[in-house]
C-alpha cells in the first residue's frame, strides 16, 4: 500500500523535528561502554526508552544451554552472565499489514589505544555533522533510527498496522548469539531491517565468516644455545604465512560468485590478536592467535570449517620447520554461512521507494564481506532481511564517526519503509 | 699456597659425607618458586641456612632511587618491593690469604606451560642422577655448591685465611641489578666464583647485551575494507624481519672477535614475547614485542643502543609498509657490556688445578653468548671473576635438570678453589 504524499510529508517532518533528541539518546547510549559482556548498562537506557514508548518490552538472558544446539549459534568466548537481550513489541488488534522486525546490536568493539583517537572513544563528542565515538556507527546511530522511525510515524499521526517487534540485542561482534537467541525463542517476522553502517547502500550479501584461535608450540632453549631451540613466535609466523596461501585460494574462488568477483580479497583472512612468549630471554613456548575468515554464500561452514583444519594440519608438509608447532585450534565466535538476497523482494522495492522518496537517488547494492545478523534471518528463519543504514567512518577503527545528517536521511527511509511494510492507519 | 693431599682428600671426603643433605637442601630451594619479583621464599631459607651455620648476615632491599646511577644498573621492569638481596660473610681476625666472594642468583625464569612438563615444575623431583626443575641448573643447584662447599672445608677441621662473601642476589634473568646492587653496596674481593650451569667448563667471556621492549602500530579498518588498514602484528612481523638483517650483520663481526668465532649466532636476536591487538575481527592497532640482542666483549652498551636504535628508525626505507608503523622503543633490563678473563690469571690458574683433582681432566674454557653477572665484577670492578658450574639441560626450557653427580664434582672443586684461594689452617 503506497503512502500518500501527505503521510509522507507527515512522518519525515516528524523525524527532523525530533532528530535533535534522537542525537541526544545517541549520546547518550553511546557514552554507555557496551564492550562485548558489558552491555547491561545500554540495554537498561533501551529498556526504559522503549517502556516510555508504549511498547511491550521483554528482556532476557541468553542460555547458552538451551541455545548451543541451534544452527544460528556460535563458539562463545565472553560469558552472559551480566547481561541481556531487549525486545518491545508493538502488536495491533487486528493486522492487515505485513510484520516487521527492526534489529539492532549494542555490543561495541574495544577502543585500541585511547590516547589516539581525537576526542575520548566514549565521550560522544559532536564536531559538526559528525559524532565520534566507539558504536557510534557500529551500531548505536541505527539503533536510534529504528526507534524514532517508529516515534516519527506516530507523532504524524499513524499507528502501525502488523506486528512489530524492536530487538536490541547483545554479542554481534563476537559469534551473533544474541540475534540467534531471538530466533531461538520463536521472533519471526515478514521481514527484517537492520541499519548496520552501510553508507546508505543496501548490502544485499556477506560472506558466511568462521572465527578461530590457534596455539602453536615451540622447543624452548636457552639464548646460548640458540640452535636447540625453534621459537613459538617464529613458528605462529610460519602458520600465519602458510595460512596466507588458504585465504589467496579461497580469494581465486571469488570468480565463481557473483558481487564478489569485484571485490579484492572477500576472504579476509585478519589475525586479530596474537600473544607469545612470558620472558624477553627465553625462547617462547607457545604462541596464540585470533583471527577470522571469510568465504561464499551457499558455502557450509562445516565445510569451510574441515578444510581450514585440513590445511593447518598440512603445514609440515610445507615446511618442515612446523612439524613440532603443533598446531592446536579451537573454533571461538561466528561459525555462519553468509547470505545473498535475491534481487526483486517486495522488500528490497520497497527500500528502494522510501530511499528514493528520502534522498532523491536509486539504491544501490553492496556486499559486506563481514559477519551479519541479518545472515542468521536469512539462512535459519527464510525471512528477505535488508542491511542499511547510515554513513560512517573508521568503524573498528581510532576515530569512529557516524554522519548525522545521514542518519536523518535513514531514519526518515526507515520510518516510510516501516508505515508501507508494516501499513499504516490514523490514530 | 697448594693444599696437601691430605686436605684435599679431607675436603672431598667431606662432600661426600654432606652430600644427601645438599640434595635435600637443593629440592628445599627449587620448591620455593621464586620468579622474578617472588625471591622473598626462597631468599628466607638462605638466610636462615646462612645464620645457622654461624655467617654475619646482612639483607637488603635494592633502592632503584639509590641505585639508578650506577653504571652496573640495568633498566628494572618489574619492581623490588617484596624481595630482598642476602649476603653472610665470614672474615678471619687477620688476613693471610686472598679475599672471595660466591656469587649465586635465585631468580628463575617462567616454566612455560607446566602440562609439558614430565614432573611439575617446582616439584623437584630425583630420578636417578638427576634432579628435576625451574631453577634446579639455573641455578640453585650452583647457590647450593657454593654453601656446601665452604661447609665441607669446616667440617674437615679448617678455617678461611681470608674473607669470604656467599652471595645470594635476586633478578639475574632480567636485569643484573642483584649483583648490581651488592656492588653498589662496595662488595668487592680479590676474585668471584659464580657456579652457573656451564656444564664444569670455564667462562671465560660472555656478549653483552641489550633488552628491548618495541611497540608498533597499525592503522585500524573493519575486514569489509581490508585495504583500508594495516595490521599492527604484520608490522610487528616485518619488524622482527628487517631487525634480522641488523642479527646478521652483528653476527659478521664475529670474525674479529676471537672465540665469538666460532659461535654460529653470538648476536642470536630472541624475540622473546609478543602481544598485539584485542579483537579477533578487527585490524590490530598496536603490537609491542619484546627481545634481546647480544654484541661483544669491547663494545660500549650504549653504542649498540645507538645502533639498534637508528635501525629501527630506518625501517620505513627499507619497507615503505612500515613507514606508518611508528615503532617506539624502550630499554627494558639488560644493557650490559660482555666481558673477557685474560688467560693466565691466578684465579683461573687455581681453578683448573682443582678442576684436574676432583675431575681428572683439564679444564675447558668456553663462551656464553649471554648476559652473566660475572659481567659486572669484571667491567665494573676490574676483579677476575669466575663462571663455573655444574651440567644441567633445558634451562630456560621445559624439563629443566641438574646432574646430581656433576654437582657433587662441582661443589668439590669448589671447596678446594675456595680453600686454596683463601687460604687455610686448622681450626
């Protein structure tokens, strides 16, 4: 059901008449740390905003339990002991519309060396059109949009017309466990809307995305003997080097993958951490390292999974140095196929329209060759799940921005996408 | 002035008698875990043995403030709050003989993962000629040979000519700053025997070293831009890469340095800990590693440093990859110069001769590429000091052991050095 050019007018007047409240609540969450275990602090600001909205609000744990047999669940690292899910539920008498869930994760990154960023990484500090902060764009701006989105279509005047559900969930960044334990205990929707820091683009596919750590052995030896001993941090860069020829092949595959073929290294083989040796003169022991890799939708990560502990396992046939680091590995965060979104939803046309209607140009199409939630949507629930959101810079990075102006624009095209998925009526 | 045969056999003998009991006291000794920074245990039970038999104990804590500038200090990493240096002197009414000091560290380096380890690690365990352990080579066994030595010379009825210092110093493996310290405090002696595990040869000379601490940067990006970032653990990598060249061309100048030449790596850069970024899906920002390098007997510490330091800084010319990676550097422990005994000092004279009697054979001379603190008496104090000790495998490593009956030989020639360098007479 298209949206007249006065409920139109309504709603997006709405936005940019409380956009400076909405970069208030941003603040205000973002100056809330929610490093990954941490995040019960935001979750208990998005709990009462959405209790102040009317909304049915449940909150609850994750029970790794109950959710570890689950095919949308992942390796945690990072307990749940202190922490929660959120959801607010909007449900109309009757429906006529089509259901909706608008996603978005609060857990953030960690900061990297503080002293290098410009202003403080949880200061929240607004510089023009910009605001710096660690989550600013990953992902606390889109979480703002989902919910004055909502606030705008009703303060134009309109109630929704099919069930909505608003997920604030927890642990993204490490395995995606808190959008899996949402699919876990039963939400469903016609679709899902995600404003992850897409530049405006809708990512219409990601890469499916294992994490791994890997401990390599060493021979210890004295420094006078150096020659009786083979060090655990050399050898973690033998690993690392011969992992390098994994990605390159994986990277080749790219050909055969539509959308990924122009992008220059969709594997994305990042060593995350590493920590090796306890004593400046002694040759180290045992060397460990974190990283993640990417592959292909429609690959299974079980498979992904074998071949990659297939080639670790080979890696003293490459070089013989390697036949002692032993290599031992362990499967820590995301284990996820990636997705594609078929071109032509009703979804997808529908962005398309509020998008147009919002910033006056077509949507484009990106891949994220990252870990998404919307993967989790995608393969294990079969619902169309559409990634967009605003304009950011250095997301993981010194320095973290979100553009605000580009957060007007997607909340208002997330609140026309919301008032024609969901239908709308007045008051 | 030569033992007679008489005495010689009465001092062995005496070993002997004593020797289960030096057993005990080693296994005592080796159980008091004491890492760098925890002495204070073990430090406890030396005291109490050098109180019973009959030493004037002095303990004392090292004052950094005090000690800072001397140039026998070396950059202290981990503080000396808890801990404390030992020494018990005997000094005879008058003075005939040649004055002594027996130098021992008790400072031990990490074990490494303990599960490698065949018995725990400070279990101390016997197995036939072998005692098992941190710290068992390196070196209590050696601290407890020069103990037992002197009581093997009482308990054959003799007293010291001259005066005796059994040192009992703390943090050897990172600094040298024990010894350092009991300098600064104006221990001196006609000669220094210190039994590290040298395998019953002679050091006659060691390198000098220098321990750094390098943290190098990256430039942060989220994997969907890989080509956005640089990884800080890459730029640790091609550090340590290009920092290689500088071991080998260290290691070149072994030819003009006799001895040294016949070392395959007296330089032997270890890299001995790395630690670097803090989340397995983002680039690493910051990677600091840690390491030594070692030069030759002559060369002034500070010029190497200088060295060191202008390769690090001219890394960016020679991979434009690193040009970003900013490495900064601190000195952290050892910044030492190496030394060389002269052949033909009476010191060494004396031991050989007590070598040849307990041994049977001559005694060998050989290089440690490593800091010792025989180092310091020698540069700072002009006094001959000598490094020898028992046979031991694995220091530094895992499954650390020391040879019972090599022990037994060393606390031997011990004795008799210690008795013929001070001279005796009858109690």
């Amino acid at each position: 059901m298209p949206l007249s050019q006065d409920a139109i007018a309504a709603i997006t007047a709405a936005v940019d008449a409380q956009f400076e409240d909405q970069v208030d609540f941003l603040q205000d969450i973002v100056r809330a740390p929610s490093l990954r275990g941490e995040e019960a602090g935001v979750q208990g600001i998005v709990e009462k905003a959405l209790k102040g909205r009317g909304y049915d609000v449940e909150t609850y744990p994750l029970d790794v339990a109950v959710l570890k047999d689950h095919p949308a669940y992942s390796p945690a690292t990072i307990d749940y002991a202190d922490t929660f899910n959120v959801a607010g539920r909007k449900t109309p008498a009757t429906s006529s519309g089509r259901s909706l869930i608008l996603n978005a994760h609060v857990d953030v990154v960690p900061t990297a060396n503080p002293d290098f960023w410009t202003h403080p990484p949880f200061s929240a500090t607004r510089v023009g059109d910009w605001l710096y902060g660690r989550g600013a764009g990953d992902m606390k701006a889109g979480l703002t949009a989902n919910l004055f989105a909502v606030d705008a279509i009703e303060a134009a005047g309109f109630r929704l017309q099919a069930p909505l559900e608003v997920q604030s969930v927890i642990d993204e960044e490490v395995t995606g466990n808190g959008t899996a334990a949402a699919i876990q205990r039963g939400a469903r929707a016609d679709a899902v809307l995600i404003p992850e820091p897409t530049d405006e683009e809708l990512t219409y596919a990601n890469s499916g995305v294992i994490k791994f750590r890997i401990t390599v052995q060493g021979v210890p030896a004295h420094p006078r003997e150096p020659d009786s001993g083979l060090s655990a941090i050399e050898a973690a860069f033998l690993v690392i080097k011969e992992l390098r020829g994994l990605e390159a092949r994986w990277n080749a595959e790219r050909l055969d993958h539509a959308g990924f073929d122009k992008l220059s290294n969709p594997a994305s083989m990042n060593i995350g951490t590493i920590s090796g040796g306890e004593w400046q003169s002694s040759i180290p022991f045992e060397c460990t390292f974190e990283g993640r890799i990417g592959f292909y939708p429609g690959d299974r990560p079980e498979d992904r999974m074998a071949a990659f502990e297939q080639a670790l396992n080979g890696l003293g046939s490459l070089d013989p140095r390697l036949e002692k680091a032993n290599p031992r590995l362990e499967w820590t965060g995301t284990c996820q196929a990636g997705y594609r979104l078929a071109e032509g939803t009703d979804a997808e046309k529908l962005l398309a329209a509020a998008h147009g209607a919002v910033a006056g140009t077509s949507l484009q199409r990106s891949i994220m060759a990252c870990y998404l939630d919307a993967a989790l949507y995608m393969n294990h629930c079969g619902i169309p799940s559409l990634t967009y959101g605003p304009l950011s810079k250095n997301i993981h990075g010194i320095d973290e921005c979100v553009s605000l102006p580009s957060l007007k624009r997607v909340t208002k095209t997330i609140a026309l996408f919301t008032a024609g998925w969901c239908g709308i009526a007045p008051e």
